[in-house]
C-alpha cells in the first residue's frame, strides 16, 4: 500500500439541507516523502483539490506493519489501525480510523475474490459492519477501501465518499467500475431562505465552543466535512446551547436543523 507514486481519487458527496440536491467534489490523496515518529517510520500524507498537488495539505501519517496491517496518525498524535491484513472469510476486525472521531468499528469478512489489478490478480474483501449490512465496503489488495484509501470504516448519513480512480505514477491502475470517470464536480445552488428568522444561528465562543441558537425546538444534526453523521443535539427555542467541541478532530463540520427549518452552518475546529 505504501508503495512510492501511487495517488487516489476520492469522490466526496455531501448532501444539502433540502435533502435532494448535493455537492459533489474529487480530491486526491497521495503519500510522500518519509519521516520518523517516536522511532517508527512513516510515510507523509498528503491531500489536495487537483492531481498536481498544488497547495497540498499535510492530512497526517501511515506506517505499515506486514504482519498486521496499515496505521494512520492523525496531526494530534492518534494513531489506528485501517486496515488488517492477512483476513479470512468469517474472520472479525477491528479497526480505528482516527480521520474522523477515532471510535472502534467492527467489521466480519463476508467475502473474498480477487480481481486483476497491473496485470496481477489481488484479493478483493467484502465487509460489513453490524446494523449496515445493506452498505458492504470492499477492501483491494494495494488499492484500499471502495470508500476511499483514508476512509475505512466511514458509514455515512449526510453524504458519501467513494474511491473513484488509483494511479501508480499517474498510470491509471484501477478503476472503480460504478463510475465513468476519475473526476467529478458538482455544485448545486439553494434558493435562499425569504425569513431570516427561519435561520439557526452559530457563533463562536472560545476556540472550543461554539454557540447555537434556533427560533424553534429543533434536533440540530452536526456533520464532518466526509458527510459522515457525529451526532444529534437537542437546542430549545430561542435558548442559546453552549457545544462544546474539543473532543472533535480538527477540521470542518456542518450544523443542519431539522426539515422545520433551513440554512446549514459549518465551524472549523483547529
């Protein structure tokens, strides 16, 4: 997996507030250049909005372990496990991506069958997690996770993110056989909200506060920039709610109010 050249594209969906209409957008993934960390090696990752990798952005750290399998170390310090090699049908693994919230996730091998990748056949792993047994996710020998490299494991409710393309030295290697193409990028225009006071409203306290009032009771939803779900908050009308955020990895996250209302918000959390 760690192989020097090799670059991913990953298509990120991410759902709008009515529901119907979405974003989608492509980035790309790649891992360059080694370093150590507390005497283990590791290979820099590195993100960016075009294969050129113009005004990349250091997105963390993997090392590999043969015997066991591929580790991402978020900029904090976390580390987990991604990925687990050497896997058997019925086999369970767990696995603890730290991109997002950093919880353990348990999956069962339902399948394996290989599929010819650079003219050599690799196994291709089917698995699943309790409750989503309608949404596998395939694991490819040296390609990764049909959600995308750094995505294991990321079940999503506001939005989706799917491997689309891998590269080998921008020699196209693997295609991902539900798309057409290696890019996509669409962006949806709303119609703005007629009653600001049908409006949340999110404003900034301290670095790790953010404040959130609505004009009704509302069930607030909060998301992570992959549309993956973090978690539900009751906000009682017109009452300021004090969310605090220093649990949550540095990134973007989106606050969307319930059907009664309009106007998702996003923060940063740095």
């Amino acid at each position: 997996m760690l192989k020097s050249g090799k670059r991913w594209n990953v298509l990120l969906v991410t759902y709008n507030p009515d529901m119907v209409n979405h974003d989608s957008t492509t980035y790309f993934v790649k891992f360059d250049g080694d370093t150590i960390v507390n005497s283990h090696k590791y290979c820099r990752v590195f993100q960016a909005a075009n294969a050129e990798f113009n005004n990349k952005t250091l997105n963390g750290f993997v090392r590999e372990d043969s015997l066991v399998g591929l580790y991402f170390r978020n900029l904090e310090g976390k580390e987990g496990l991604i990925y687990k090699y050497n896997l058997n049908i019925g086999d369970s693994a767990t696995i603890m991506n730290v991109s997002a919230l950093g919880d353990s996730i348990s999956y069962l091998v339902t399948g394996i069958d290989s599929i010819q990748i650079d003219g050599k056949y690799k196994k291709r792993y089917t698995l699943n997690q309790k409750h989503y047994e309608y949404m596998p996710e395939t694991w490819i020998e040296g390609i990764g996770s049909s959600f995308g490299i750094l995505n294991c494991g990321l079940i999503t409710t506001g939005g989706a993110t799917r491997l689309l393309c891998c590269y080998d030295n921008n020699v196209l290697i693997y295609k991902n056989p539900n798309y057409q193409d290696c890019y996509y990028s669409i962006h949806t225009a709303l119609h703005s909200v007629v009653n600001p006071e049908s409006d949340i409203n999110v404003s900034l306290g301290t670095k790790k506060d953010i404040f959130i009032k609505s004009p009704i009771d509302n069930y607030v939803k909060i998301f992570n920039s992959y549309g993956m779900f973090v978690e539900a908050i009751h906000v009682l009308a017109n009452q300021e709610y004090n969310l605090n955020v220093s649990k949550y990895s540095k990134g973007i996250y989106i606050i969307s109010p319930s059907t009664n209302l309009f106007g998702a918000k996003k923060f940063i959390v740095y």
